[in-house]
C-alpha cells in the first residue's frame, strides 16, 4: 500500500509539492490562500484556459495535470472542480502521476467515483474523498478545507466521516492535550475512495501512534466492518468513536447522500452494538471523545 505519511511528509526537510486543481474557481482560490497562509507548499495550479497565467503572482498555473506534474515532480493533487467535471479531472490527475488525490466536491456522480477509485487503484494511488474536508498533519501540511486552528500536533490520528465533527472533536483532543499525528475526512458521499478500514490500514503502522479517533455518522455500514476488523486483528491499541445521528429519524435522508437509515441497517443502534464488541467505547457528545480516550489510555 501507498505510505500516506511518506506521501505528506516527503525525505528531509522540503515540504511535499501540490498541485491545485480548479485554482482560478471561487472556492480553489480561497482555500488555496489558506493553505498557502499555513505553509502547504502549493507549487502550481491546473485550470483549462488559463495556462500561463500566476496565482497571486507566484504559483504558475498548467493547462493539464501532466504539465503540472513535469515541472513540478509533484505527487499530490487537491480537487476544486465541479462535480460534472470531476472525472475528466480525476483522470488527468491519475494519468499524469499523482499518488494522492483530495477530491473535495460533493455530488460526485456515482458511477464517475467508482471509475476513479478503479483507476486509482489500477495506479497504485490513493484517493481521498469525493466530498472530503482533505486530510493534515497538523503543523507540516494542511490539504484541504478543514481551519487550522482546531488542530495541532501530537500522537491520535482522527478518521471522520463529518468534516464539521472533524473540527470539533479534533479542537476538543487537541485542547485536552491530545494532539493528532493525522486527520483525515472520509467524506460524506455514499462512494469513498477510501473507506474507514482503508484509512485504518494506512495509519495502524504509524510508530509514535498512541490511539485512534473514529468519527462515523448513521447510514451504511462503514463503521460496522471496521469495527468487525478491529476484531478480527487483535488491533490493542486505544481506539474510541463517536457515532452521530443518533436520533434521526428512519428513512429519512440526513446531511450527506449515505446518511439514511432503512430498517436497522446503518442505524446507530447497529453501528454502537458493534464497537461494543470490539471494546470502541462510543461517546454519548463531542466533548466526551477526550475523556473517553484517556481512561482508554490509562488501561493500556
């Protein structure tokens, strides 16, 4: 599997290039700003049509992801294209090189995602999202939309399904001392390019790792089969979630296109019985995801 750390933190001490893709669009130019401002080392843009022009009048804008992608040596790409135009992009990005795309756009069409997680892993890439807040190492390199300053550094990694609850419960860690050695958004469309148990494999080998926060949300069955691999791992480490939800109604679709619970399928009820079984505690609130992983620790 493709080293997610290797990937953000690169060999030595130059920070890891990335491309923009959609970097002239509303959305990309604000957020490109923002990265830029926390010391993401964005070092060209890719917008059809605009090839030749700067991004404020220091990052060179491609016409393609390959042009991008030869002159800079670049790995990583972050997404800010609309949905319609998502896999053309998605493929330009692939083809040309990238091994770790942030999709950030919602409404992907399905059958658009799947064919890029088929090409993703035809070459040996990840992809984030569609429909992800990004993923960070706090302190090193932010890719995405998540602020800054919930986050800082230290030893939890954070898998979430919910960008907002991303934010708050990783603030929440961070001001209880727990800091986060990554933070990475699932995303909330019903097709992800990586799941929570894909997620898990690529952090559970971190070396300094000292526990696991897991963020779900009701609606499919993502959490149930990590929980069920945790199980079926031995995984000892601390691990401790957060499940929201909770009181949706049935059948209803909620916030995110895999939010909807049809019967006891994808029900919180379902989801909390699961971690149950493999000793996750479930945190009633946000606020108690801290206190939950301390008294984790304690056990250890």
């Amino acid at each position: 599997m493709t080293d997610i750390f290797e990937l953000l933190k690169g060999k030595g001490s130059e920070k890891q290039p990335v491309i923009v893709q959609g970097i002239t669009g509303k959305f990309g130019t604000r957020h490109t700003k923002l990265m830029m401002e926390y010391g993401t080392n964005i070092v060209a843009g890719v917008t059809p049509g605009k090839g030749g022009q700067k991004f404020e009048n220091s990052v060179p804008i491609y016409e393609t992801v390959k042009e991008a992608v030869d002159a800079t040596g670049a790995k990583i790409s972050i997404m800010f294209v609309p949905a319609k135009f998502f896999l053309g992009a998605a493929k330009d990005a692939l083809e040309a090189g990238i091994k770790l795309l942030i999709a950030i756009p919602e409404h992907v069409p399905v059958q658009d995602a799947m064919k890029t997680i088929e090409l993703a892993k035809e070459k040996g890439a990840i992809m984030i999202g569609p429909n992800t807040p990004g993923v960070m190492i706090p302190d090193l390199i932010k890719i995405g939309i998540m602020p800054a300053s919930p986050f800082k550094f230290g030893n939890v990694a954070v898998l979430s399904k919910s960008g907002t609850l991303l934010y708050e419960i990783s603030n929440n860690l961070s001001t209880s001392g727990f800091g986060q050695c990554i933070t990475l958004g699932i995303g909330g469309d019903p097709i992800n390019g990586t799941r929570l148990i894909d997620a898990f494999d690529m952090v559970k080998d971190y070396p300094d790792l000292d526990g696991i926060v897991v963020v779900g949300e009701i609606g499919g069955d993502a959490e149930e089969v990590f929980a069920q691999k945790i199980i079926d791992e031995n995984f000892k480490k601390p691990i401790v979630a957060y499940v929201a939800g909770r009181k949706a109604p049935k059948e209803k679709r909620m916030g995110h296109a895999g939010a909807i619970v049809m019967g006891n399928y994808g029900s919180a009820e379902s989801k909390i019985e699961m971690f149950t079984k493999a000793n996750i505690p479930v945190a009633k609130r946000p606020v108690e995801v801290p206190i939950l992983l301390a008294g984790k620790m304690e056990k250890k």
